[in-house]
C-alpha cells in the first residue's frame, strides 16, 4: 500500500510537470497506470497461497507416508519376534532333544553295530549344524540389524562333507564339480549348497538307496547346479513333508537372477537344475 501511494504521488507529480494545464487529467491517467498493480498483487498473493498449502498438502502426505512405514516395520518386527519364539519354543527344544539322544547313542556306541554306530555319527552332526544355523536364523528373526552369523555361511568347498553325511545315511552319491570356488560369488556358492542340500534331503525321503548324481559346473559365464536321482530301491517316507523346500530355492535363485527347473525323469528318478549368473550377483 505503501508503495502504491509512493507511486501515485511520483505520478502525478510527472504527469503535471509534463503536461499542460489544457491536457492536465491528474488522477485519472495515474489510475489507469496503477489499476492493474492491485490485480497483479491479489493474483500473486492467491499463487502463493495455493503453493503453500500444496507444500502443506505434501508434507502432510509424507509425514503420513513415513508414519505408515514405521507401523509397517513394527508390526512386521512383532510378527518376527513372535515367529522366532515359536520356533525357539517349538523347534530348536526338539532339535536339541534330538542331539542330546544321539549324543547319548553315540557314547554307547561300543554296544552298537557297525552300521547303527555311522548313522548315529551323521545324525550327531547333522544335528549340530541345525542347532547353530537355526540359532542364527533366530537372532536375525528377532533383530534383521544384528544379522552376522554366529558361523560362516555354507559354500561349495563343504559339498565334500555334505555328501559324506549323505553316505553316512547309506545313500549313494557322486560329485563332479569343474570349477574353483572361491571364483564363485559368496551369494550363488550358499544358494547351490543349499539346492544341493535340499535335493539330498528329498532324494532320502523320496528315493531312498537310489543313487545321485551332483554335478557344479561352470557354463558360458553361470554356474550350473544339477542333482540327479534314479529311481527309488525301496518304499519312501510316509510323511514327504510339506513341498516347500523347492519354493524356496526357486526364489533365491530367482533373488540372484537365475532359473531352476524340477521335475522327473524318464526312468522314475527326479532332476534339479539351478543356473545362476557368476558375474551380476553380488558377495
């Protein structure tokens, strides 16, 4: 307001040095120079105005954006917690009942065959691997932060004691593997152990005495994971589990953008086969 009076007084002024007393029309020429200011300063005022109340709009959205992402995160870390104390409760009490009775076989084992004394050793073991690997899996169920492993992951230089565990149960297995692995990424190594794994354990409970054959390979650039199994020498387990186990490792192979395909084979057997890129997937 201020500077429209400034302005007005400095026009007139101009306008009467400027013209003769003949032409003089005061007023009405310094009204039709500052008619359009007011209109210009209300259209600024309203453009400032609507900005602010987007920004206010905007600002509000994120805040309940980030509010939404927070009760997200702690609904999702409740559920953890309450998963990880089922299984605690659950699981690792009856994996450690478990050990505690293979343990328990194996201080006798000078009154147990040859045979029962070999599974009993692989049953031990296998026992404590579960027991520290599922203990990991607690710690980062109840905290993701804290997810170093109390070990270090499984990778393909422990396909040699994987395979043993297998004949300590009186399977059968064979492993061709043409490539170092320490050229192979720590990601792919732990996801081809755990295809090879998964596949042992279903070629027990599905065939079991049918020979496998493992073979890890190195192929234009990717690694190839293959398990293969014949047919069945004698009756499966009743209870085959719960069909799971293949998901899973089709999703961390998928994770690592490779392909797994799963299905049987001519003769009665089954065939896993994992390809995962050696040089996009990361430590």
């Amino acid at each position: 307001m201020l500077g429209v009076a400034v302005l007005g007084g400095a026009g007139l002024w101009l306008n009467r040095m400027t013209t003769d007393s003949s032409d003089f029309r005061g007023g009405l020429d310094v009204l039709a120079a500052l008619a359009p200011m007011p209109l210009a300063w209300a259209m600024g005022f309203a453009a400032r105005t609507r900005q602010a109340l987007l920004a206010a709009a905007e600002q509000q959205a994120a805040d309940a954006r980030r509010a939404q992402a927070l009760e997200a995160a702690q609904a999702a870390q409740r559920e953890r917690a309450r998963i990880a104390g089922e299984m605690h409760d659950v699981v690792a009490h009856s994996l450690t009942l478990l050990v505690v009775h293979a343990e328990t076989l194996r201080a006798r084992g000078g009154e147990l065959p040859d045979w029962a004394r070999a599974q009993v050793d692989g049953l031990a073991a296998a026992g404590r691997q579960s027991s520290g690997e599922l203990r990991d899996l607690l710690r980062m169920l109840r905290d993701p932060a804290d997810a170093v492993l109390l070990r270090p992951a499984p990778d393909l230089a422990e396909l040699d004691a994987l395979l043993d565990g297998h004949r300590a149960m009186g399977g059968t297995v064979e492993l061709t593997m043409d490539l170092t692995p320490e050229a192979v990424p720590g990601a792919v190594q732990l996801t081809g152990y755990r295809l090879v794994q998964e596949a042992l354990v279903n070629a027990r409970r599905h065939a079991p005495g049918a020979p496998v054959r493992v073979t890890v390979a190195s192929v234009a650039g990717r690694l190839r994971c293959e398990v293969v199994n014949g047919p069945a020498a004698r009756r499966g387990a009743a209870d085959a589990g719960i069909g799971l186990g293949l998901v899973s490792l089709e999703e961390r192979v998928g994770a690592l953008g490779g392909d797994l395909t799963a299905g049987p084979t001519g003769d009665g057997g089954f065939r896993v086969v994992a390809t995962m890129s050696l040089e996009c997937a990361g430590d």
